[in-house]
C-alpha cells in the first residue's frame, strides 16, 4: 500500500464520518439531557431533502444548509412535546419520527419535482464549497486528504463547541444535570423542560444537517434510500464514545474508515464480492455496540420527568 493509497482512505473517511458525526453528536445533546431519541435517521432524512430542495431553488449552499437544519429541528419539536409535554415513550416517539420523517420528505419531494422520487441534481455552485480545494498540490496526499468539503470542517467544529458548551459553562451544566438528576436539579431552580427542549430542538437541528452533509455534500441530490441506516449507525458511534462529543467523534471515524476501507477495497482489489464487503460498516456496528452494553448513558436518560 503507498502513501497516496493511504491518503484515498482518509479522504474517503472523513467525507463519510461527516453525516455520522452530525447525527452523533444529535443524539448526545438530547440524551444528556434525558429524552432517548432513536429518531435520528428521520430527522437526518427529512434534512436531507429540505437541504437539496432548498439548495436548487435558491441556488444558494448555504441557505439549503440551513434550512436543513431547520426542517431537522421542526420535526424534533414533535418527538419533544410527545416526549416531554405529554411524557410519551421515547423510544415509541422515536421511531414514530423515523417513519414521519421519510414520508414527509417523498411527499414534498413529489409535490415540488412533478412526481418524481428524487430531486434535481444540484451543480457544483449549488452544493457545499470546498475550503481546501486549491491549498494543496492537485494528487498529493494531503491534497487527497484535506480536499473535502465544508460540511466536514463544519462537524468538527460543532463538535469542540459542543464540548465547550457541556464541560465549560453553566449552560452545559445544567443540560447535563437534568439527564442526571432533575429533581434535584428542579430543586436548584433549574427550569427542566426548558433544558429539555434545548436538548431535542438542538438535536434535531443537527441531524439535519447530517442529512445535508450527504444530499449536499457526498450526494448531489435526495433519494427516499440516501441515509440507509446512517442515523442508527451515528447513535452506536455515540454509545461507543460513551455519550461524550469527543467520544462520538471517535466512533463517527471509526465507521467512517470502515466506509472507506469498503469503497477503497471494492474495486477488486479483494477476491471478495462488493455486496458482501458493503456490510462491513453493520457488522462492526453490532460488534460496537456488542462491547458497549456494560457504557452507562445519563441515569435519568429515558426516564420521563413529573414535576411535583
């Protein structure tokens, strides 16, 4: 293996760890705050499309970007008043979200493209620009490595502010506290529902950009398949990184060099076929999550809150 194969790897790590961290780092804000929320995948997918929609018929990146968060956190506001207004299951809203989500996301997407499944192929100035693109002599390594796109620099930097955010201010300590312990954080004076709601809203907005990072970024447009699973794929990165932003990281590069070795082997390189190299990814999702049962989320974490 030569050193620009190695560079092909990381490049293609990072480009497909970018959704993974997006939709990791969404599950640790709202489970640090106590509310599971296994509806990742159909916030990332409803994302997805409202980011690529967005993006063509504005022809702007970066207002796609945004609304990809938006569309992300309108459909986490549901999963937050069942969950925390009416003290619905969590785990039962989530996977109501996971079926909302893509269903919203064909119907608008037949409305606005005359029928069709997909939308419209976005070109190069509609889809997110490439900070890196020129720094770097064209075929070098670093050039391989550092040539992505800005979703990926984007998710790194969400996730030092998110750290910042929960280990170094009074904020993050009172969003932490009521995944831990609300009653006594109730006692403190710390408005609960209020945390709670940052928490899922927040987590929602970033799971939508994780869907924008693949319509926008890997991809050049939506289809109902494009996010294929990646949602549960970012909540076993955040159970492995033990609910922690640095650790979710971690595990998003993981199944991301997992991603990579697929792609980078799949040409033949192996006697062995591409369907089953493609598992590659789910397999080591289970063998994760299979050496992460004895990790301990938030205590409170699932536990619906009544104030007394």
């Amino acid at each position: 293996m030569t050193w620009n194969d190695i560079g092909t790897i990381l490049g293609i790590t990072l480009m497909y760890a970018s959704p993974l961290m997006y939709g990791s780092l969404s599950g640790v804000m709202s489970e640090t705050t106590g509310v599971v929320n296994i509806g990742i995948e159909g916030m990332m997918t409803i994302g997805a499309f409202a980011g690529a929609a967005a993006a063509y018929f504005s022809g702007n990146a970066w207002i796609g970007f945004l609304a990809a968060g938006l569309s992300g956190l309108f459909i986490a506001l549901f999963h937050a008043v069942a969950t925390i207004r009416f003290r619905a299951d969590h785990v039962v809203s989530g996977i109501a979200i996971n079926f909302i989500g893509p269903g919203f996301a064909l119907f608008l997407t037949k409305l606005l493209f005359d029928g069709a499944a997909n939308t419209l192929p976005l070109d190069n100035t509609m889809k997110m620009p490439k900070w890196f693109a020129d720094v770097f002599p064209a075929g070098t390594v670093l050039d391989q490595i550092f040539d992505q796109y800005a979703t990926v620099y984007i998710a790194f930097l969400l996730a030092v502010f998110i750290w910042i955010l929960l280990y170094k201010t009074k904020t993050g300590l009172r969003l932490r506290s009521v995944g831990e312990h609300p009653k006594a954080a109730d006692t403190l004076g710390v408005p609960v529902y209020l945390m709670k709601y940052i928490g899922v809203l927040s987590s929602g907005f970033l799971a939508g950009l994780g869907g924008a990072a693949l319509s926008m970024a890997i991809i050049s447009s939506f289809r109902p398949t494009l996010v294929s699973g990646q949602g549960f794929i970012a909540l076993a990165a955040m159970i492995f990184g033990r609910w922690t932003p640095h650790g979710a990281i971690l595990g998003c590069l993981l199944f991301g060099l997992a991603q990579g070795l697929v792609v980078f082997l799949g040409g033949g390189r192996l006697p062995i076929s591409e369907q089953l190299l493609s598992t590659l990814p789910y397999v080591i999702t289970l063998v994760v999550l299979l050496f992460s049962k004895s990790s301990a989320g938030p205590k409170a974490n699932g536990v619906n809150y009544i104030k007394e």
